[in-house]
C-alpha cells in the first residue's frame, strides 16, 4: 500500500486564497489528486496529495505560502458501500487511531482515493493491503 508526501499549506482566510493556490499548481502542471481544508485561526489548514511533491514545494515558495510536508498513507478503494469501513476497520485492528482523514480520486483508477494520518504510517499501509483494491 503506497505512502505520500502531504503538503500542508496555511492560507489566509480571504476570498480567492485558495483559487490562487490552485491555479499556481495548475499552471506548472501538478495534479492535486486529494485536498482538504480546514478553518483554523483566522485562516485555513489545507491538505493536498499532489501528483509530484517535488514540483509542487518550490511552486508553493514562489507564492509566499507557509508549507510542511507530511507523510501519509493512501488506499485506491471501489467505489462501493462499505469500502471505507473496511480500511478503518483493518486500521483499528492494527491498533492505528486515525488523526484524520479525507478523499480524492486515484487518477489512474478512477476510484476514491482515501488519505488517513496517522502515526504509524508504516504499520497503517501493511495493514491496508488486505482490502480489496478498486478494479
């Protein structure tokens, strides 16, 4: 089950914040394949699962954008019920809290692309592996 790099971008709380942030990724061709955000303080927390990190940072540096990168597990499930309740069961079996979670789309399978953080990023793959993948 593979991991990625999470970019963790602060962003002031103001109309277009985001579009700009976008549009930045956009016009050096880098796919955002999950996002998530978050108010927080005044301004927003915003979580994306890029296409190519590598890209993605220095073009994030050029907008004066307060970035981390994070590693995460991610899972390409079917679009079915009772998918995402299978991958949480398999990570409380293992004993893995999900600090949180959220989705996107598995460009190359056309199917959910579920993100969860946690610590154990390592264990959470393995434990990951045994759901039934998208087709």
């Amino acid at each position: 089950m593979p991991t990625a790099k999470e970019l963790n971008v602060r962003l002031t709380d103001r109309p277009g914040t985001l579009a700009r942030l976008c549009r930045a990724l956009a016009d050096r061709n880098v796919n955002i394949l999950a996002f998530q955000s978050i108010p927080l303080q005044g301004e927003s927390l915003v979580r994306l699962v890029v296409n190519d990190p590598a890209t993605a940072k220095p073009v994030l540096d050029s907008e004066h954008l307060t970035h981390t990168e994070t590693e995460v597990v991610q899972v390409t499930l079917r679009n079915r019920p009772g998918t995402l309740a299978s991958a949480a069961a398999k990570l409380g079996e293992a004993n893995i809290n999900i600090n949180y979670a959220y989705c996107g789309v598995d460009p190359d399978a056309n199917a959910p692309l579920l993100v969860f953080g946690v610590a154990e990023v390592g264990q959470a793959a393995k434990a990951l592996e045994q759901i039934p993948l998208a087709a």
